[in-house]
C-alpha cells in the first residue's frame, strides 16, 4: 500500500487534523465546494440526507460533531484509485463524559486535481452504533 495517492494523503490529512483538534487545517483540507457526508443518506446528523457542503457546513459539522469530542481512527485497509480512496475501518469517538462510540465503516474520500477533498462519504450504519459507558 502507497501512501502517495493523493485523496489517501488527503484523508491522513483529515485524520491527523481531527487527532491534533485543528479545526482550520481540517477545513483547509476540503476544496470550497467539498461535501461531508457522514454518515451518508438521511440520518440524525442531516435529516435530509444532502451532506453538509461548503466550507462553512464542513465547519459547522465539526462544531456540532468533532469539536467537543476526542475522535480516533482505525484504518484496516486503504484502496486507492482514480481520484479516490476507501479507508475500510472504524472511528472511535470519547464523548464528554467519557462514553465511547465505535462505529465500522467505509470512508472514502474523493479529491479535486489539487488534492482537495471534494466528497468525504462515510457509509456506516447508526443502528450498529457500538457504545460502552464509562465506569461510574
């Protein structure tokens, strides 16, 4: 596995920004028009379904969903092609009063020829959520 694909070193950028908490060099990652999809389809976190698009949506979402978390990445495998790449992992994310939310999933992320993430779309399903609580 190469990590020179660009949308795989697009998404270690985003995982790495979201480890350090740095909410602009996360945006900074997403081209102006970029679209989070996470997860994709109608959910609890876009009722809609249409993602969170714009830099000013992407900021928003972490506001609402990264930055008050501690937010860590797993990723199993990485298949790269075109102007994409699959992460097939999970995300683990340390609420703040300690409960821990596991989610498997694939994450793929698509970039422009600038290296830009045009589409992060995280597929994963909220009803297999896996929670443990934090001993009282």
């Amino acid at each position: 596995m190469t990590n020179e694909h660009p949308a795989r070193l697009a998404s270690q950028r985003s995982m790495e920004a979201v480890h350090r908490k740095d909410k602009q060099a996360w945006v900074d990652n997403f081209a102006d028009d970029g679209v989070v999809e996470d997860p994709v389809g109608p959910s609890m976190f876009d009722p809609d379904g249409k993602g969170h698009r714009g830099k000013a949506a992407i900021a928003a979402f972490w506001d609402r969903l990264i930055g008050p978390n501690r937010v860590f990445f797993d990723v199993r495998e990485s298949y790269a092609s075109g102007s994409e790449c699959a992460n097939v992992g999970s995300v683990n994310t340390v609420l703040p009063n300690g409960a821990i939310l596991t989610v498997n999933g694939v994450f793929t992320y698509r970039v422009n020829e600038a290296g830009k993430v045009v589409a992060l779309r995280a597929f994963w399903e909220p009803a297999r959520i896996k929670s443990v609580q934090p001993a009282p």
